[in-house]
C-alpha cells in the first residue's frame, strides 16, 4: 500500500466515526439540559441563509465536490446546495439525494437496542455474556465483564476492527459477516480494562447488531426498520446488507483519493457491509432531520431511556471535549447552544446530523467526499451558522 492510502487508511480507520466538532469545554459527566435551555435564538431568516450558504460555499475551497443541506425548525424546512454531484457530467447537487450516513447508524443502532430496554427485555448493565455467551472472550476478553452500557458508549475496551493492520479498506466489493468483523477486533488486545477509560469502537457496535438479534430474534435491520423506519414514515432510508448500490437515481457520486497525486475516486458503489450496524446506513437530509426530531422531541424512547441516551461520560479527547452518550454526542457552538447527533465518515460520504433538545431545530448535512481532508471543520462552520447567534 502506498503512503497517500496508508494516510487515507489510517483517516478511514474514522470512517464510521463521530468525531465532535472542536470545543474546548471540558469532557465531564454530563447530563442533558431541559429543552428551553437549548433552543435557538431568534435570527433573521436572511441573515441566517446568507451564513449558511457561506459556510457551505467556503468549504468547496478544500476540494469538496459538492455539499447539501436541510435544516428543519418548527415543521419547516429550508434546503441548501453548493458544488456538484458528479465531477465527470457537472450535475448539481440536490437537496434531496440519498446517501451513506456512515456513524450516523450508530444512533439508530443506539435507539433500538434502548428501545427494547424500554419493553424491559434488556437491561443495560446486563453483562454482553448473558447475551452472546463466549462471543467475547480470549485474548484478554471477559464478557462477563462488559455491559451492553459500556458497549453503548465506548468504555468497553473493545478494540475498533478498522485498527487492524490486515483490513483492507480499498476493497469495494467483498462481503464482511458481523462475526468476521467481531473476529478482527477480538484479534487485537483490549484498549482498556472495562469502564476504566474511553476508546471509540465499531467492533461494539456491531456486537450491537448480533445482540438484538439474539434477543429479538430478528437482525438489527429488520428491528430498525419496524421500530424506527416504518413508524416515522422514513421513506428514503434504507440497511442495504451487502449491496453496493445506493437505490434509485437520486443520488451524488461518492468520492476519496486514491493515488500519489490526489486524485479523486469514485466510490460510489461500496459494500458497507465493512460497517454493519455500526454504520452501514444509506438515508436523506429529510429523513435524519425526521429522525432526530422524533428521537430528541421524546417521541421514539420513553423518558427514561432517553433520559440514559443523553447521560454522556469523558471521552478524554479533544476530538470530543463534551463526552460521548449511548450513540450520541453532544456539539457545543460558540454562544452556548449545544447541538445532540452524530457524525458519520464511509468511503465517499461525510455526514453530520442532529439538533436541539426537543427536537424542533434539527440539521443534517452531507458532502460526497470522504478522504485525508477534514470535513469536521467545515461541518462546525455549518453548525455554528444554522444554530449560532
């Protein structure tokens, strides 16, 4: 492997992350704030589409194809786009395009398996072991002593599969089975003894996956889509398994680098299964805006649930200085105003998405590039220009 995809690589091994969006609060035990506490300051329609779109405008300077937008507030939305959807034909960007989420599936993995908490069917400090007997053991693994909690926020040890020398992301087209995936990161010694540290891990999340299906005796995709997918109405959303095909036409190109001299490459057909239920998902702006709306209003998760969801731990990390929740982060802006989703990064997508408590101002923004560049300060200047005074 040559030094640019070695570079790229080791930025893929974020692929699937929710890395925050530079803060310089310190990481705390934090619990979330009432919804009047949160919400946005009044700002003028103009003013606020004049930043935006600026905001959006200046990041096509670090190479971007194209980025789209869509910010809801109070039941309406308004639609941004700059820059291109495909680089060969020059077609634009629309608002309205699917594609991969990457991380973003984290907090619908995270949702479900909480949803099921709220049936009391699961706890979340049973043991992983209850569960998934001898899945997690050897190599210095004990699942008798990992809760699905730990797993939830990353202070299980577990080490990420994407930290593995032998993994290959360059492969558009192979097939990974969540037990493989498992395998790779059980391969590798723990981060940490449980509950002694924080250390973001896809390998847990996919663990997420196998759990609910060992306890509902459906796969995580079918659970998603009957508790989350179907009752929202989230009609371009979809767990595409093993295709590598985003469905439909209504949809950008995906791009990251590939050789010596940067250039970019078209991945728009990949095979997430490298990302299961840690970040397999393909969605829309609509869609998540929906999503975070009905998840941060309360009306996905009982209050308790919800109230667990946004009870977030140290990350120790200046990536994320406001700590990480139950597949959820908190972004605190400038003026105050914290902003709860999450990131996600997968081979030709970048995406960011969430909103305020109560969910009555949310966002979600995606750029069709995934590669060495940093998309997480131009999502900030996003962020802070939608929610900031």
């Amino acid at each position: 492997m040559n030094t640019r995809n070695q570079i790229a690589f080791a930025s893929l091994a974020l692929l699937l992350t929710g890395a925050s969006l530079f803060n310089n609060m310190p990481a705390s035990i934090v619990k979330a704030e009432s919804a009047q506490n949160v919400s946005s300051p009044l700002v003028k329609k103009g003013q606020r589409d004049q930043a935006l779109k600026q905001a959006m405008e200046e990041s096509l300077k670090f190479g971007f194809p194209g980025i789209l937008a869509v910010a809801s507030e109070n039941g309406k939305s308004r639609a941004y786009v700059v820059g291109v959807a495909d680089k060969v034909t020059k077609k634009q960007m629309e608002a309205d395009y699917r594609f991969r989420i990457g991380s973003v599936t984290k907090t619908f993995t995270a949702a479900t398996v909480l949803h099921i908490v709220g049936e009391g069917r699961l706890n979340l400090d049973d043991s992983i072991e209850k569960w998934l007997p001898g899945v997690i053991q050897g190599n210095g693994y004990d699942g008798k002593q990992i809760t699905i909690r730990q797993i939830l926020n990353h202070t299980s040890g577990l080490t990420d599969y994407l930290k593995s020398p032998d993994f290959d992301f360059s492969e558009t087209k192979k097939s990974h089975t969540p037990e493989e995936l498992v395998k790779i990161g059980l391969s590798l010694p723990p981060e940490f003894e449980p509950g002694k540290s924080w250390s973001y891990s896809n390998t847990g999340y996919v663990i997420l996956g196998m759990l609910i299906e060992r306890v509902t005796g459906n796969s995580y995709e079918e659970e998603i889509e009957k508790r989350i997918i179907e009752p929202l109405k989230l009609s371009n959303t979809f767990l595409p398994g093993n295709s590598r095909v985003i469905p439909g036409i209504n949809h950008a190109r995906g791009y990251g680098l590939e050789n010596e001299a940067g250039e970019l490459k078209d991945v728009t057909y990949y095979n997430p299964s490298i990302a299961s239920s840690a970040g397999d998902m393909i969605s829309t702006a609509d869609d998540l805006n929906k999503f975070f709306s009905a998840l941060l209003g309360g009306k996905l998760l009982k209050e308790e649930q919800l109230k667990q969801m946004l009870t977030s731990v140290p990350t120790g990390t200046k990536e994320m200085p406001n700590g990480y929740g139950l597949g959820i982060y908190q972004t605190k802006l400038k003026n105050g105003i914290s902003v709860w989703g999450h990131s996600g990064r997968i081979p030709g997508f970048s995406t960011i998405a969430g909103g305020t408590l109560g969910g009555k101002h949310t966002l979600a923004a995606n750029i069709n590039y995934m590669g060495e560049t940093d998309v997480l300060g131009s999502f900030y200047n996003i962020l802070q220009a939608e929610f900031g005074e």
